[in-house]
C-alpha cells in the first residue's frame, strides 16, 4: 500500500474505488495504458467527492501474477488514469493494485478487507462515513467485510446472479454510473 498523509483538517469520510467497471472502461486484462478510457462523468463527479471524501484507489491486477502484463505496465494504466484525471495521483490517499493469483491465499485481493482496514486505521476514518464502490461482487464483498457501506455502479451492464441476489441480500444500493453514486451519496455529506 501506498499512502500519504496530509496535515489538513481530517475528512474521516472516504470512498474506496475500484479502477476497471467503476472508473475507466473494463477491457479485461488492460495491459496497455493507451487502452484506458474514463466512463462518462468519472472526472468530475471524483473532483466533487474529493472535497468532502478522501479518495482510495483498490483493484485486483491478477494479470500481474497470472504472467499477463508487468508491474511497470500496470503503473503506466495507473499514470495514464492519474493524467486523464488531471493531477489524479493528489485525489487519492492511497492506491492498492492486488495482484494475488485468485487461486492463491488472499492477502489484499478482494473480497479481502485488509486494505480497507488498514486505511480505516493508518487515516483515522469513520467506518459509517465510507463506502466501497465498484462494479462486482467482489468489490461489495471486500466493503461489508471491513464494515463499511457498499454500492455497485452497473455502468451499462446488466446485473446478474449472484451479483443480483447478494445485492437483494444485504439491501445494497445499484447506481447507474459513479456519478449517480457520488450525486446521491456525496452530495449530502
């Protein structure tokens, strides 16, 4: 984990991200940083989260460990997001790429909650002021683990079992992008 700590005010509410579905096109195993494409809204909808969150970065990269793609690859898809965001890398805190095999034991791949909740810790957040968001079940599996809130953006993409019956389950809210996610959640905060 990356991370840094800043000297202002404490925001001890924050949203943690997934990159791929949530914040850019998911292309499958994006190994070329020429391949990202924010989703519509993504930028400004994370300008206005920012003044009121602080903002966490967190994807599996198992490309990395399955022998697809480098680390320098995935830090150059990284640095390609932070530019198309404009000064990206200052509106996250922190960022964690897991790359674990999924057939291996979990140390920050989700589901796991370890990079939640050691941000939770190292920044001094409030577990009810955070949300995880992100486009699988995995991504809302890692948020309930830790003890925050959970939301899915479905970007376009239909929602199908067992993503459907999960969402029923926990009584998890569905946005249509990131920015319906931020407008509805962010703005009363």
């Amino acid at each position: 984990m990356r991370g840094r700590r800043d000297t202002a005010a404490p925001r001890r509410a924050a949203l943690f991200l997934d990159r791929d579905g949530t914040l850019i096109r998911d292309r499958g195993y994006l190994d070329r940083a020429d391949g990202v494409e924010l989703l519509p809204g993504a930028r400004e909808a994370l300008r206005r989260a920012h003044r009121t969150h602080r903002l966490f970065l967190f994807s599996n990269q198992s490309g990395v460990s399955r022998g697809y793609f480098t680390w320098a690859q995935v830090d150059a898809v990284n640095r390609r997001l932070f530019r198309l965001l404009g000064n990206g890398e200052r509106l996250f805190d922190a960022c964690c790429m897991a790359a674990e095999h999924p057939d291996a034991p979990a140390v920050y791949r989700k589901p796991s909650p370890r990079f939640i909740l050691e941000c939770i810790d190292q920044f001094a957040l409030d577990p009810g002021a955070c949300w995880m968001v992100g486009d699988r079940l995995s991504d809302l599996q890692a948020g309930l683990r830790a003890g925050i809130h959970a939301a899915l953006v479905t970007n376009g993409k239909p929602v199908e079992e067992p993503l459907a019956e999960y969402l029923l389950l926990h009584a998890l809210p569905a946005y249509a992008s990131l920015a319906a996610f931020i407008d509805a959640t962010c703005a009363s905060s």
